[in-house]
C-alpha cells in the first residue's frame, strides 16, 4: 500500500502500537521518511487502520489492494494477527486524544492543525479524526524501491567527483544515482526534477 493516505489513518507495528506521526506534514514532504520509519518497525511490516469516515478519500491504489474488515477493533487486532490488548489500547488512547472539534476543523486537503497535541508520546499533528465508525478497515503496509538515496559525489556541472574531490575524466551523474542532494528525507518529485536540471547541464 501507498504510504499517501497514511495521513487519514492510525498506523501500527506488528506489536499493536503507533510509532510515527501519521498527520507530521503532507505526503510529499514525509515520503522518505514515513519508509524509514516503517522499515525500522518488526519485521518490516505495518497496517493502516482506518474507518467509515474517510473511505471516500483513499487514493486509486488502496482501492486496488484486499483490507482487512471487522465490526469491532478486537475482531480487527485478531484478523491481523495482533495483540487484541496492545491494539485496543492504542486505539482507545488515541481515540480519547482527538480534539472534540476534529469533525468540524478536519480538511482532508490541507494540513488543518487537527492534533492530538501533547496527550500522546507520538502525537499525530494534523488529520487527527477518532477511529469509530463501523466497519473498521486496515491495510498492510511494507517498504518497496522507489528510488535511489543516494550514489556518486558530482560538482555543480553533474562531472563525477573521486575521493579527494577531483573531477573523474569523462564521467557525469544525473539525477537519481547522484548524490549530495537529499538531508534525512526525500521530497516527493524532486527525483524527476534533477533528472531534468542535469540532464540539461550534462
């Protein structure tokens, strides 16, 4: 599954418990980091909970993908394999998070301010809705390659540079496999972009 519409849901780990910011910024400013975060959990492997309220807003691919359904969050932890305890908990707690007036402040395509503010170790920042409309539905989420992070030390000019920061005769690097570029995350696009900067240059 997309990590995209992450924003509109609770996202757990294998133990039934949060461990990122779903709501931290747009899709496109957190792409890299939400892989890194999702990677790092057990086995690699989380789920995207969601229920009725937001349905309508998934993107193409969730509609592609096979969810988990159940009337109830005990039923949903059991089908997912995971700890009924840990997984209610976190729900419950999250759920008692969320701002009375989220209903009335959540704008699905902006970043609204909808937080569950300083009542959770792992607040979630924007997007912050209770998960409580029947049935509730999870998808599970792993990491795949996008793209490369990283490669080979180039100038300004796209020309190679060796270790100690001389040009390498006849050799340019473009885009992905360039480096040099990216601090702790990759912004959505930015791909694309340099392909086509460099691409000029060269």
């Amino acid at each position: 599954m997309s990590r995209c519409s992450c924003l509109y849901s609770v996202v757990v780990n294998l133990q039934g418990r949060c461990f990122m910011d779903e709501g931290e910024n747009r899709p496109s400013r957190i792409c890299g980091k939400t892989g890194a975060a999702i990677v790092g959990q057990p086995g690699g492997t989380t789920f995207q909970v969601f229920d009725q309220k937001t349905l309508h807003l998934f993107e193409s691919g969730h509609r592609a993908a096979s969810p988990v359904e159940a009337e109830t969050l005990q039923g949903l932890a059991k089908k997912l394999g995971l700890p009924v305890k840990s997984f209610c908990d976190t729900t419950r707690e999250f759920n008692a998070a969320t701002p009375a007036s989220s209903r009335d402040n959540f704008n699905p395509f902006d970043v609204d301010g909808v937080s569950t503010g300083d009542k959770l170790s792992i607040p979630k920042s924007n997007w912050a809705l209770p998960i409580d409309e029947r049935p509730f539905v999870a998808y599970g989420v792993t990491c795949g390659i996008t793209s490369t992070y990283g490669g080979l030390k180039t100038d300004s000019a796209g020309r190679v540079l060796n270790q100690e920061r001389l040009h390498m005769p006849g050799l340019w690097a473009i885009g992905e496999i360039s480096r040099g570029f990216f601090a702790f995350d990759y912004p959505e696009g930015t791909g694309l972009l340099r392909g086509a900067v460099f691409g000029k240059i060269v």
